[in-house]
C-alpha cells in the first residue's frame, strides 16, 4: 500500500508540474487553456495518418487533402518547410483533378515577390498589395488577441489586414500593419444612430495612414445575400465601441446596403468614397450570383465615367463563424468561375486595366495562389489559413464564444492561450513561405512575373483518360469584346443588363 500511495503521488506530482509548464508556456494554445489533458490533442496529432485512413475506408471522412493543407499551413507558420514524405495521395487520374504545367526550361525565382500596384486613374494614393493577404475578419467574430497577432504579422511581412465589417478597432492599431477597411451594410464604425452612412464619420477614419484602402462589401462567399450576426453575448463594450451600436445586444447587419440600390449609385458612391478618403483606393466585394448584374455594375462604370480601383472576388467556398448551413452549401458562385466571370466581364468591357482583383475562398497553398492568378486575379486573401497560424485547430466552436485556441472568442480566459508575440511571428512566417512557393512554382513553369501566366498552363482531367487546358475548357474574352459584339455566352446577359437597375 505504501507502495501504491508513492507511486500515485510521484504520478500526482509530476502530473501538477505538467500542468504548471502548460499553463506558463506560450507556443501552445491548447496545453495553455487545457493543461496535462491538452497534450491528448498532440498525440492524435501523431497518430492522425493512421486514424485518417481508418476513416477513410469507411467513407467517414474522405479529405485527405484538407488534411495535407492544414499540415503545410501549421508547418510553414512554425517556420518549417512545409513538405511531405512519399508523394501526392491523391488520384491524379480522377476527373476534376487539376494541376500546373511545368517547363523543361524552369527559371529562378525572384528574391522579391511582385507586388500588383492598385489604384486606378481616379486614384492618388494607389497601394502596393502582396500575393497573398489577410482576408476579412471581423473583431468580434475574433479575439482582441487574434487581430492583434494577425496586424502583427501583416506589419512584419508587408501584407494588408482587412477588418472585415465589423470597424476598426484599437487592436487593429496597434502594431501598425496596413489595413483595407471594410464597410458593409451596417456601415459599422461610419454609421449615424439609425445605421445609416455618415460621410464625416468616415472621412476622419478614412484619412489615417494605416488605411491603405477601402472596400465595400456587397455580398460574402459563405452566405450571399445575408446580413451578418453576432451573438448578443460577444457584443462587449469594446466591440460596440469599434462598431457604434449598443452593448450586448445582438448586432444585425441588413442584407442590402441603404447608400445606393442602383449599379450606378454603387458606381458613384465608390466615387464618392474614394474623394471623402484623399483619393486612397476603394473597391468592392462579392460573391458572384447572376451574371446579368455583374454587367449591370460594369455598364454602370462605363455609364459613370469611373471604376472601382479593386474588386475583391468571394468564392461560395470562402469560410464563416456562423451561417445558415442553407447557405454554405447551396447559395452563390464557386470562386473560379466567378473569378473568370469578373476578369472576363472587365477585359470585354476595356476596362480590365484599371481594376485589380483580388480572389478569396480557400486560398491556402502557393499552389492556390497560381491557380487564381491564371483564373484571373492579381493578388489573394486568405482568412482560414491566416486563422490556422495562429492557433485555430478547427474546433468549430466559432460562434459559441467558447473557441479552446482563443482566436474566436471574447472571453479573457480562453484568449489568453493566444500568445501574440508567438503568433505574430507565425502569421508572417506562414504568409511568406507560402508566396515564396508560389513563385518557386511559377518559376518552374518558366514564368517570371504573374502577367505571362494564361489558361493553357492550367489542366483539369475531364475524363478518367483526357486532360484539357482552362483555355480549351472555358471562354476567354479579348478587351472590348463585349462592345464591339458579344459572343453568343454573353449576348443574351450583355443585353439584359442595365446600369440603372440591379433587377434580371
């Protein structure tokens, strides 16, 4: 017995002392909030090939992808390479398979990443963007501690950090990364007491130097067509502060915006925006639906005499904290074909030159990155990989303020296991190992610089023995196209669409 009691007790002690290092270490959010019992994660981790392969064959669970992209996105955040023993378990011979065409001639790749410039002709203060950015996520959906590390790490690296719509807040501030400041419906942070949009209000927080640009959100990928929500329990003091709307009551943004309900009043408010802001860069973004409207918006810039300096496209796969599932599964366009709509759309229209587009919905690898860039976009954003670098294990627990990692959650216990410093350095470090791949990638295919990509370098299997390129698979416009005589894929919506009216 006495025996038994020391064994027990050296178990105790050593078990006390685990737990004290859980709880005063920094690297590990999980061990942090769930001391001794979080390292249970870490050793599914370890056996995880082999519990997914289990699942596998029992049709459980059939990604093995998703898992191979979270191992890259956790291994480039850490500072690793990020690469995988064996070969692809893919099957390269299903159909939908896609991949890149690599040249017998590969060059180096360059030592700087090219930077798209964005800023039309209307524009004075144009921006340099990255290949790959932080796409929009709100404070509230996040943590204080999770927008912290993640303007941390965009400061470190050169990257913008989009707000999402819930404003501005100080701790978007105070690491100084540059931020594209997203307004919604909810017009939160410029809004008047009615929720309406106060143009004074945004010209003061338009003109700091840490707003590089200005995006109008019209629709996100998750959920097109819906206001946002969140739960009454996360509207604290300093949320409703950053956004202008009452503590602790659920906060609604409508699902249409009230500043313009026309493509040209869209047209002219992005005009006006961009004169309240000294002339900084101002786009929009959406999920694609109806392609009749998307060229009502581009008729309306011919009709106004302006563009958007950007148009961030939002694919149907793009991410949530909470949405109807109705919506995630059924409601909007998948992100490559809206992105070759929009391309399209602006290269028949002449106007392709003066807008840039940003293309965000599981942009994750630098592989990701390539694809859209030959679909159509000049740069990317990414919020779930951004969310994994610093800690996100996918707990779905987004909207139950109940996030184990602390990087969904308002409570001040659970966000503490969310070490910015630690995660600063992950965001930055995941961000730059994946844009350096990307053009280690374009550099075996024998490009230099994003503008000599084009469709033939991108293959998808159509059958289980034949390969087509994007140029043989889809319609590629030339500039003015649709001016001149829209071919038959685009004449009948061509003449459907109005810049006076968003109806089909």
């Amino acid at each position: 017995m006495k025996i038994a009691a020391k064994i027990l007790t050296g178990i105790g002690a050593g078990l006390a002392g685990l737990g004290i290092r859980d709880v005063l270490q920094r690297e590990h959010a999980v061990q942090r909030n769930y001391p001794v019992v979080g390292h249970l994660r870490y050793l599914l981790e370890d056996i995880r090939p082999e519990v997914q392969q289990y699942f596998i064959e029992r049709n459980w669970d059939g990604r093995p992808y998703d898992r191979d992209v979270r191992s890259v996105i956790y291994q480039r955040a850490k500072g690793g390479l990020g690469e995988d023993p064996f070969g692809t378990e893919l099957d390269v011979q299903a159909i939908g398979y896609e991949y890149l065409v690599h040249s017998v001639a590969p060059l180096d790749a360059p030592d700087d990443p090219p930077r798209p410039v964005v800023g039309g002709p209307d524009c004075t203060q144009p921006y340099a963007m990255a290949l790959l950015n932080v796409s929009a996520m709100s404070f509230g959906a996040l943590s204080a501690n999770a927008v912290r590390a993640l303007n941390g790490g965009a400061a470190l690296g050169g990257f913008a950090h989009d707000t999402g719509e819930g404003g501005i807040s100080d701790y978007h501030r105070e690491n100084g990364g540059d931020l594209i400041w997203e307004i919604g419906s909810g017009y939160f942070g410029t809004r008047t007491d009615d929720g309406r949009f106060d143009p004074a209000r945004f010209a003061d927080k338009a003109s700091d130097d840490q707003v590089k640009c200005v995006a109008v959100k019209l629709s996100q990928g998750a959920k097109p067509g819906v206001g946002g929500v969140l739960p009454a329990a996360k509207v604290t003091a300093e949320i409703a502060a950053a956004r202008g709307v009452p503590v602790g009551v659920k906060c609604v943004s409508p699902a249409a915006h009230s500043a313009f309900s026309t493509p040209i009043e869209l047209i002219e408010f992005i005009a006006r925006l961009r004169e309240l802001s000294g002339g900084k860069p101002v786009g929009f973004k959406l999920c694609v639906g109806s392609r009749v409207e998307l060229l009502a918006i581009v008729k309306a810039m011919r009709t106004v005499g302006t563009a958007p300096d950007f148009i961030v496209v939002d694919g149907s796969e793009g991410g949530t904290g909470a949405a109807p599932l109705e919506f995630e599964n059924s409601v909007g366009m998948p992100l490559t074909f809206g992105l070759m709509d929009v391309h399209n759309a602006l290269v028949g229209a002449g106007l392709r030159d003066r807008v840039r587009v940003g293309a965000s919905g599981k942009v994750s690898t630098g592989a990701d990155i390539v694809k859209r860039l030959i679909q159509g976009a000049d740069y990317t954003n990414a919020a779930r990989a951004m969310m994994m670098a610093i800690g996100c294990i996918q707990a779905q627990r987004c909207h139950t303020n109940k996030c184990p990692t602390g990087v969904t959650t308002q409570s001040a216990w659970r966000q503490r296991a969310l070490d910015v410093p630690t995660k600063t350095l992950r965001v930055r470090n995941y961000q730059q190992a994946t844009v350096t791949e990307a053009m280690r990638i374009m550099a075996a295919m024998g490009v230099a610089d994003p503008p000599a990509l084009d469709p033939t370098m991108l293959r998808q299997n159509v059958s289980s023995h034949r390969s087509a390129s994007y140029a043989e698979l889809y319609d590629w416009l030339a500039p003015g196209e649709l001016l001149d005589e829209a071919p038959a894929a685009w004449a009948g919506a061509w003449r459907s669409a109005s810049p006076d009216t968003f109806a089909r």
